[in-house]
C-alpha cells in the first residue's frame, strides 16, 4: 500500500504564503475599483460643468437671436459680457454679411479642475433678417 505524501504533520489547509499571494491580488483588486470611483466622479464632475455652460449659452444665443429677430442687435463686432452668477466671461460676436447675420456665443469659464484648465465652450447661429 502507498502512504499519501501531504503537509507535514498531515494536517489540510493554506499555507502563509497562499494567504499573502491571496491577500495581495484581493489588494490590488480593491485599489483598481477605488480608482475606478475616482475616475467616474471625475467625469460625472466634468459632465456637469459642460452641461451648466451649455445652458448658459443657449440662454444667451437665444436673448441674441431674439435681439436680432426684433431689430435691436444690428451693428457686427463683440461684446463682453461678465456671468455675475458665476464670474464666467461670456463673448457675444455678431457677424453681419448682407441680410444673414451670424451670432457666436463663447463661454469661458473662470474655475477649473486641478487636473485641466478650463475649456471655452461656444455655440454659433445664423439668421436670415429680412
């Protein structure tokens, strides 16, 4: 009959050195799902903010496409225009080329992320006056 060679003492189970190799990965495994978290707020952060300057300059595309529409923004050039609410500065250029005026809203934000400056967001329309 042949003896079943096993750990000494005979004894079933892990030895330390399975527990630490087990523990490690468990480890690493824990450390990538918490940067996972991270990076998820970061662009749920980041998604915010474009969708609150995005909103911001369609408020203002429209009180500009409504200025033309009325007669009141005829003359081409820019104005700057500071956001109290947030201290964003806001740029509102109107280009006229015959009956067809072109507004262009830029948004430039003033805060930023630590990571990244702070990106402009524009948005442009055209209007056909007659």
């Amino acid at each position: 009959m042949r003896r079943r060679r096993g750990r000494a003492g005979g004894t079933a189970g892990f030895t330390l050195l399975e527990v630490l190799v087990a523990m490690v990965i468990l480890a690493i495994g824990l450390l990538s799902l918490q940067a996972l978290g991270v990076g998820a707020a970061r662009a749920v952060t980041s998604a915010e903010r474009n969708t609150e300057f995005a909103a911001t300059a369609a408020r203002w595309m429209e009180l500009s496409l409504d200025s033309v529409r009325a007669g009141f923004l005829t003359t081409p050039g820019e104005a700057v225009i500071e956001y109290t609410a947030r201290g964003d500065t806001i740029r509102r250029r109107l280009d006229a080329a015959g009956k067809r005026r072109s507004v262009t809203i830029v948004v430039r934000p003033v805060r930023g992320t630590r990571e990244a400056a702070p990106q402009p967001f524009s948005v442009s329309s055209d209007v056909f006056v007659p």
